[in-house]
C-alpha cells in the first residue's frame, strides 16, 4: 500500500489526494505539518532531503516527490494519465504550465496569505508581482477553456487535477475570478467528477507524522 506524507491545506500534496481518490487506489496518509518543522527532521529528510511534501513511499524504502512526478506514476495506465504521444504532451505541457507560471504566483500567494500568521506583512514586496503574474496565467487558462472543456485530450486528466489545485482556491488569496467565465465553469466541471473531495477532506487513514 502506498503511503503518501501530506499536508492538509497544501494544494500540491491536493493534487495528489484527489488522483488517489477517484482512482480508488489503497493508502495511508501521514499528515506533515510543514510550518511546524515536521518536514525538515532528520526522519523526514533521510526520505526526501529536499524536505517538502508531497512525498510518496512507492514501495517499500522508495520515496518519489514532486507533486506532478507523483501524478503521473500513480495514474500511469489509467484514463487521467492520456497514453497517445501527442496527448501525453499535451498534458505534460499544462503540468510545466502549471508549476511555471500558476503555483509559483497562486500556491505561493496561497501559502503566504492564508497559511502563515504575519504573512502578507513578511512577503509584501512579493504580492503585487504575485498578484500581476497569477491574473496573466488566469488568463492564459480561461483563453484555453473558451474552445475546451478540459485541458489536455478533450477529456478529464491529471492535467487538469494539477491546475485545480490551486485555481479552485485563488478567491481565497485576493484573486477575483468573477471576469474568468470559462475557468469558473470549468471548476464547476471538475467538482462533479465522480469520487471528487475536497482539500479538507479527511479519511480514516490520515496519521500525524512525529
């Protein structure tokens, strides 16, 4: 059984949770609660010396990180994961997008305005770039959905998986979605995806790390 080292209210470690449960695939959670240090012990660092989550025990002693990586190992012969060449990259394409251009503007806006106490005070210099460049994604992707219903080979995939992570929550850091139409239909669309949760889903397997 896989076992995934998560955080609650991350959305890359979101990402992850929502794959494993509309794939219906067996795990045990560990929660990890980065602010509080957990991920930098030396227990967690022997894992994934990199220190962040999420981190997926794979087999036994064989620890995969990378939230997108882990996407596309855990839906790997399955209809999230398009096995055509072109899309394939196309999904790959959306995937680079998202880490590039999305959770580096959104998830960090996310991270600093909601998660840590003082934040905006601490990251002031960085919210209006924040701000500036997730609006130009947000952009980009509501430009894409006019003629698509999904993002990468005319159906539902872990493309899409990755860009709601953080896209369902930007109202939550000061982006106001109310002008992007297409993106806000299309995140209605994911939410009705048989075995959706929610990020602050919680199931009976979820352990706390030490």
């Amino acid at each position: 059984m896989f076992t995934l080292y998560s955080m609650q209210r991350s959305g890359n470690c979101y990402k992850v949770r929502l794959a494993l449960a509309q794939l219906q695939i067996p795990h045990e959670l560990v929660e990890v609660d980065i602010l509080q240090g957990q991920s930098r012990t030396p227990e967690f660092l022997a894992k994934n010396p990199d220190g962040h989550v999420p981190l997926l025990e794979a087999a036994p002693g064989r620890y995969l990180a990378e939230s997108n990586a882990i996407l596309w190992y855990i839906a790997g012969g399955t209809p999230l994961a398009p096995e055509d060449r072109i899309e394939r990259a196309e999904a790959l394409q959306w995937m680079f997008f998202e880490q590039h251009s999305l959770e580096p503007n959104l998830g960090a806006a996310w991270f600093w305005l909601t998660l840590v106490k003082g934040g905006r005070e601490l990251q002031l210099h960085a919210v209006e770039d924040w701000t500036e460049q997730g609006y130009r994604a947000l952009r980009v992707m509501d430009k894409h959905l006019e003629s698509h219903r999904f993002f990468a080979a005319d159906r539902y995939t872990i493309a899409d998986i990755a860009l709601y992570a953080y896209t369902h929550v930007a109202h939550e850091c000061g982006f106001d979605l109310t002008g992007f139409t297409h993106i806000r239909q299309w995140l209605q669309r994911i939410a009705r995806q048989a075995d959706h949760i929610t990020m602050d889903h919680v199931t009976d397997s979820m352990a706390i790390a030490e």
